[in-house]
C-alpha cells in the first residue's frame, strides 16, 4: 500500500487528504485559502502536508490547483482566482517539503480522480466538465489524461458560445462560463427575480428579500422547494450546459460525460434540463451512441483523489 498525499487548492478552501492505492482518503485536512497572498497559501499547503506526514508514511505529493500548469507539473503560468503569476511552485513546494510535489489542473485532477475511481472508471474516453463559480474540467482520452502542447488543454469554461456576448475574466466575450455556471445561476436567478418577484417567493425569502440578496446555494433550495424562478434558473443553466457538451461530444466523442462541482450537487435539477438540451443538439443524432452523461460519485473530493493518483502513478 503506498499512501499519497493530494491537495486542492480552491479560491476559498485548501483541501488536502491521504490517499491509498484504492482511492479511499484515510484523513483529511483542511484550511481557509489565503488567495491573496502567494506565500502564505504555499506556507499553508506546506503546514498541511507536514501535519499529514506526522502520521503518515507518504512518498507522492500532488498539489491540484485552480490554474494554468504548464507541461512539466510544475510551474503554473496563471491563475484567474488566485494570485500566481508564472510562478514555479512545484520546484517551491518541493524544497520546502523536502519530497516531490507536483502540480496539476485541478479540473484535470478531478477528471483523474473520476475517471479512476468514480463515476468514469469503467470508461477509456472520459471528459468531466466542472461546474463551479466558472467552468473547468479535464479528459481522459484512450485511458490517459490529455494534457495538451503546454499543460492548458480542457479551458472548457472558455470556449466562446455567444458572439459578442458577457464580458470574460479571461479578457473575451461569450464564454461558456458566463452562461452555464454557479455564477450564471445566480446571475440568471436575480434577473428573473427582480422582473417578476411573485413568482420567487420562496428564493427571495431565503436572502435580504431583494434579487441582489440571492446567493447560490438560495437557488438549490428554493428549487428543490419548488420555487418557480430558481427552477427557471436551473433551466436555463442546464440549457446551456447540455449546448455545450453536445459541442465538446462533437469534437472529443468521449464515452461517458462527468459533471462535478459545486453546482453538481443540485443533482437532477441541473442535469435533466443539461440531458434534454445535449440530446437535441448533439451532431448526427439518431445515427450514433449517446456518451453517458452522470453526476460525479466524488464531487468534492475527486480533485484531490486525483491530484495524489497522479503523483503516485502519472509519468
Ligand atoms: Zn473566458
């Protein structure tokens, strides 16, 4: 049994757990994301993996992080959330634990932990797309995690859906991102709310009683309560994920399809209206097999499963 240590670094929360060879996390840790401050997050993820080793006989360190990593798992060129810029915090990360960290995409993390050991682990072709504040993700192609030319493949959330439309983080117009994430729920929610607040009763309840009151999580329950707008909002979110992945089905013919994130754990509420929207826009429909859309089996722990799985098997 050779045991790992795997670390996701959040825009809010750092995660970091000890792996085994199965997958299981046999303890896990957690601390606030100091987002603003390069050297504290790195002084928090090496307090992390000390505190871990003190009981723990661990020889792999992965570190998933919200951010562009370049080939080597190494240095990660950007992050949009978070503070590094060019920054070569695997070399960083490693001397001041003295054992080998190596970073990854958190979005391909997850993708590895899925694919794996949850709910992509009987498929070779395995693309996970996930749905949190933006969207991120990763695939697995033939049975092995599909990087890219320079480390920065499966920026799902920045394929351009809508010519001219919202405004990006990443500086472009229409990403997907801006129409089929957390932060397009809540968007979406407020809009509706505010053009007719008799039909969002309960959601506007759950807040300040106005549409900019609305948070993510007042969608899910209100929704789940049956309020009117917060299932529009789900809708309309689902709509364009389900546009979406038809687009990624087109290009990747993955066999299975995985959605986590945050937004995942509205279960159905998200991925019936993303099935119906995918099923009517996917390329030659009628005439091929339809890739298994399913919500994640881990969505809050996949990325760091994944990150201590690559660490431990990945070249
Ligand atoms: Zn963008």
């Amino acid at each position: 049994m050779t045991l790992a240590i795997g670390i996701d670094v959040g825009g809010t929360k750092i995660a970091a757990g000890v792996v085994d060879d199965d997958g299981n996390v046999v303890a896990e840790l957690r601390s606030p994301t100091p987002a603003t401050d390069v050297e504290a997050t790195e002084q928090a993820i090496v307090d992390l993996v000390s505190e871990l080793r003190q009981e723990h006989d661990i020889r792999h360190v992965g570190v998933g992080a919200a951010g562009w990593v370049d080939a080597s798992r190494s240095v990660i060129y950007y992050a949009p959330n978070l503070a590094w810029r060019d920054e070569h915090l695997g070399e960083e990360l490693s001397e001041s634990c003295g054992i080998p960290v190596v970073i990854e995409n958190d979005g391909n993390a997850a993708a590895w932990g899925e694919y794996r050991f949850g709910a992509g682990r009987s498929f070779d072709d395995v693309v996970c797309v996930t749905v949190g504040t933006g969207i991120g993700g990763g695939m697995v192609l033939g049975g092995a995690l599909h990087r890219g030319g320079f480390g920065i493949a499966a920026e799902f959330g920045h394929v351009r859906v809508v010519p001219d439309g919202l405004l990006c983080p990443c500086g472009n117009r229409g990403c997907w991102e801006q129409y089929a994430s957390g932060r397009a729920l809540v968007r979406t929610a407020r809009e509706l709310a505010a053009a007719d607040p008799g039909r969002a009763e309960t959601l506007l309840s759950l807040g300040d009683g106005t549409p900019k009151g609305i948070e993510g999580v007042h969608v899910t329950a209100a929704a789940e309560d049956g309020d009117l707008v917060a299932r529009d909002a789900f809708e309309e979110i689902g709509r364009w994920l389900g546009q979406g992945l038809a687009d990624l089905v087109a290009v990747l013919d993955p066999s299975c399809l995985v959605i986590s994130g945050g937004v995942s754990d509205a279960g159905e509420l998200i991925l019936d209206p993303a099935r119906a929207a995918y099923e009517a826009a996917v390329a030659g429909r009628g005439h091929r097999p339809f890739a298994e859309l399913r919500l994640a089996d881990h969505a809050s722990s996949a990325g760091l499963v994944g990150a201590a799985d690559l660490a431990r098997t990945a070249p």
